[in-house]
C-alpha cells in the first residue's frame, strides 16, 4: 500500500498562472481533505470530500476548487495563483468520519510558492 | 474555532518529561494527537473520544477532560526521536467530518 500519496512535490509558479495538485489514495477511503500550512498556522483544512462526486467548503476555500471524479482521487485547482497561496498542501484521507475511531492519514505534502 | 495549545515550545533534556495541553471552546467529541518532524508529513499518533478515556502508546500517553474541553499528552523519559511539532485535532460531534487543528507545540530534545 502506498497509501496517501500527492504530484507534484514542489511546483514554483508566477502570480496569475493556474495549476493543479493531485491527491490519491490506495486505501478504499470514503473521506478526503486538503489542508494548508502555513509557519506558525497549523492545519487550515481548504475543501473535503465526503465520497465520489462530493466536495465541500472548509475554512479557507477562496482562490481554490476542488473535484472529486473517482474516490481515489481528490483535485485541489488554483485558477489564478497569488503569492498569497505559496504554502505547503497536505492531501488526508479517513475511512469514516472524525468523530469515531478512525483518523485522518496525510501524504507527503507539497510545496507551493507563488512569485 | 481554532484549539489553543499551550506551551508555543519546549525544550527538553534527554529523559525529562514533557506535557503539551490542547483547549476549546467548544464542546468536544474527539482529540486527535499528531507529530509532525521537520519537513514530512504528520503522523498520527492517538485519539481520544468523550468519555475522559486515557490512552497510551508506549512512553506517550493522554487525557480528556470534558468538563475542562481539554486534551493533554504527555511525554516521559524523552528521547532525541521525540522532537518535532505536536499538533491536536479537535471534532466536535459523533458525526464530525472535519477536525480543527491547533497552532501546534515545538518539542526539542537534546542530548
């Protein structure tokens, strides 16, 4: 199992340009988040998924979108990136929801910096 | 909300004892416990659930207090592999899809 695993690991981009993180996970996992950190801001959670076909807003979802095609997969879109959104992107999956056993698994982050 | 933790940072000797402490505002249902190392990814460590059970995971245990909304983990006999950013993760229902982190607590140990 290679469990959570995100493309690309690092990306540079100019102000205004777009692109596209990818998630994917191995493990049959219903739920699927997209988290920035940033230094001193811990974990700010940007959209979630509770299964295929499903997104949904978390606390700080301006400037990004997000897809949901096939359950492995979860898309995190910059349409016009700002130097606002250079941070690191972490992709996390869990099998069921929060509130019981389960837990949140993350991949290996990405690092984004925008010019 | 976002949890508070409390310290910012730590810095320990080999084999001191450490307690890092996670408080809400909000009524909990769940604290989830991660460590991050410089440059990867967190890593899962515990949760705790509403009941105030105490769990335990080799020489690093927590709490949950209900009546206080706060999570405590604590770190005995310290090793050099126990450094890094300790996050909690706080949900607040049975039916939580989402957990809010804190601002995390940096533990150094040192030789």
């Amino acid at each position: 199992n290679a469990g959570v695993t995100q493309t690309p690991k690092f990306r540079v981009l100019k102000t205004g340009q777009s692109m596209t993180l990818l998630c994917a996970q191995d493990m049959n996992h219903e739920y699927m988040y997209w988290y920035r950190q940033d230094p001193g801001m811990g974990l700010r959670l940007i959209h979630y998924s509770v299964g295929e076909g499903t997104t949904a807003k978390g606390e700080v979802p301006d400037g990004y979108n997000v897809s949901r095609l096939k359950k492995q997969n979860f898309l995190l879109g910059l349409e016009s990136a700002a130097p606002s959104q250079t941070s690191v992107y972490f992709c996390a999956s869990s099998y069921s929801k929060v509130g019981t056993t389960d837990t949140q698994y993350f991949g290996p982050g990405t690092r984004l910096t925008v010019l | 909300q976002q949890p508070v933790q409390s310290p910012q940072a730590v810095i320990l000797r080999e084999g001191e004892d450490a307690v890092i402490n996670c408080s809400s505002s909000k009524a909990l249902y769940s604290v989830h416990w991660y460590r991050q190392k410089h440059g990867e990814a967190p890593v899962f460590l515990m949760i705790l659930l509403k009941g105030g059970e105490q769990k335990g995971h080799e020489k690093i245990s927590a709490s949950f207090n209900e009546k206080k909304q706060q999570s405590s983990l604590y770190l005995t006999a310290s090793q050099l592999s126990y450094s890094g950013t300790y996050f909690c993760g706080t949900g607040t229902g049975a039916g939580s899809y989402q957990l809010t982190f804190g601002k995390g607590t940096k533990l150094s140990v040192i030789p």
